[in-house]
C-alpha cells in the first residue's frame, strides 16, 4: 500500500513486521489493542507476539523481564494508558534499568477526544520528558513512523514512541535520522513549530498567512528528547518563534524549546500555543475542541497577526 495512504501505527507496524521476519529476538506486547497491521504480525509470527490483556502496568513489567532477556521489545497501548496508568512501572523497570524497550503510544492529545479524559493523552510528553533515559518521538506522517522503526533497532535505551490516529499528507522525513527534525516551509517573518497533529496544522496556517503578505518558516519537531543540538544554531537565526501544541501548556514542546532558548541564551522570542490546564478536560468532537481552545486555524492565525503587530 502507498505510504500516504496507511495509518502511522500500520505504516511502523508493517515495517517493524518486515524486521521480525528476520531477527526472532523482537518481539510484540499489546494490551489486547489491535490493528489491521497488527494483525499480520499476529498471523505470521505468532511467537514473536503476545497479548498481555487488558493489565497495562503488568504488560510494563513483563516487556522489561523480556528486554532483561535479551529480547528487543515493542510494547503498544493506547498513549494514556502507556504513560499515565503505567507510570510507576515505566519509571522504574523501564527507564530506571534503561532497558531497550520501545514503547508505542497510539491516540496522541484528542485523538479519542469523545472518549474523554480517560483517553486523552494531553500530558503524555510533560510526564515523560522528566524520565532518565528515555528518548521521546512525535512524528507528523507515516513516513517519518516507518523510519522510526529503524531508529528503534539501532538505539540503546528506552524510546516512546507518541502516533496520532489517521491518516495524513506526507512529508519529508529524510532528515529524522541525524536532526530529529524537518524544515518543511521557509519564509522570512515567523518560525511555526509543530509536533504530530499540529505540523499539518502549521502548515495550513503558513498558506493563509502568505495570502496576507506574512512568510513563515514551519518546523516538524519529530524528537522531542533529547532535543538536536542542531536546533540551537535554527532557533538563533529566528526573531520570533511560535509553537503549536496539542498538550498541555506545562512540560510539552513549547517548555522544551523555551528551555533550550533560555539555556543557550537565545535571542528569539517565544509564543507558545497549548491547551491551558483549565481546559483540558472535556468531551466532543476534536475540531470543536481546537475552536474552544485556540488551535484551529482561525484562531492561530488571529494569535499569530496579533503577537506579530505587538512585537514589530
């Protein structure tokens, strides 16, 4: 199947399948989550794959007995249940021990937004960006997903791996391998910094904001730790920074470049767009949800005209 028209998780899993084939000692925990992809992988190497049911913290424990083992593990829930309900036992068997094991969170942010806060996984990055050792992906696109396999095999250590739900345009992700990150628009007025979900939705501002005379650069942020050194010498070039986030505005991707920018004394400035604490719990649709919280492309663009006219 074409690439732009396969899932994140089917487009990692069909890879990652390709890889099973050829080396036993990877192996596949699922807490009775499925996949079209998955199920493939089910079929064809059947002891390479295990259901561990629904008992996630269990599922934690038993994948770091199996890393210890010398298995190269890939663990695969829902992104809340693999960060938030499993915490404790990330913490410890996993990044504690720095085992290699990958973990893939599927339904980032409002993915599963009717669903409700119990499926929300609008923290995931700020809980897991404080634990020793553990590299942290974000990627926009299944192209990006599938290459992310490879990073997975060939990196020591624990690895969280944050995919959105459906399918999205595709772009660039030659760059991922040495700088964790693509520049996938230039312009000359504002730098737009997106991760997941919200590069697309960068990108779609960036086309209106053009048609207003407004040049913006747009960046995929795809490793969100540790951050590429590259990004210090990217950022330095900047006056003006955005990030666009579908998280909390504590500990996501806007804390992270505001702490790079701090800690290199960089002269740009930073606006971060996030979800506020006051406004992470709810139910609906996921567009209603960015209109409420200023994520759709109306009100980025209004936030963006805006900080742009009070900072010329």
């Amino acid at each position: 199947m074409e690439i732009s028209k396969m899932d994140m998780r089917d487009a990692f899993i069909s890879r990652l399948t390709e890889k099973a084939r050829l080396d036993p000692s990877i192996v596949f925990l699922t807490n009775d989550y499925g996949a079209p992809s998955l199920d493939r992988f089910r079929e064809e190497l059947p002891n390479q794959f295990f259901n561990m049911g629904i008992a996630e913290q269990n599922m934690i424990s038993v994948a770091a007995g199996m890393a210890m083992g010398g298995k190269k593990v890939f663990v695969y829930s829902i992104a809340s249940f693999l960060t938030l309900r499993c915490l404790e036992q990330v913490k410890i068997d996993v990044c504690t021990m720095n085992l290699p094991i990958t973990m893939v969170g599927v339904g980032t942010a409002y993915a599963y937004s009717e669903d409700g806060p119990t499926h929300h996984a609008t923290e995931d990055m700020a809980v897991t960006r404080c634990l020793s050792n553990l590299s942290i992906y974000s990627p926009s696109g299944s192209d990006a997903a599938m290459l992310l396999v490879d990073e997975a095999l060939r990196q020591d250590g624990p690895k969280y791996f944050r995919f959105d739900r459906g399918k999205y345009p595709v772009y660039s992700a030659g760059s991922l391998p040495k700088r964790g990150y693509a520049i996938l628009r230039e312009g000359r007025d504002i730098c737009l910094i997106g991760t997941g979900i919200t590069t697309h939705r960068a990108m779609a501002v960036a086309d209106v904001l053009a048609k207003q005379g407004i040049q913006a650069s747009v960046l995929d942020l795809v490793r969100i730790k540790p951050l590429s050194p590259f990004l210090i010498d990217e950022l330095g070039a900047w006056d003006k920074v955005m990030t666009i986030e579908e998280h909390t505005t504590t500990g996501g991707i806007g804390s992270a470049i505001a702490e790079l920018v701090v800690d290199h004394g960089l002269r740009c400035r930073v606006k971060r767009v996030a979800i506020a604490e006051s406004l992470l719990y709810a139910y609906g649709k996921r567009d209603i949800l960015h209109e409420q919280r200023g994520l759709c492309e109306k009100s980025l663009t209004t936030s963006i005209l805006d900080w742009l006219r009070q900072n010329t």
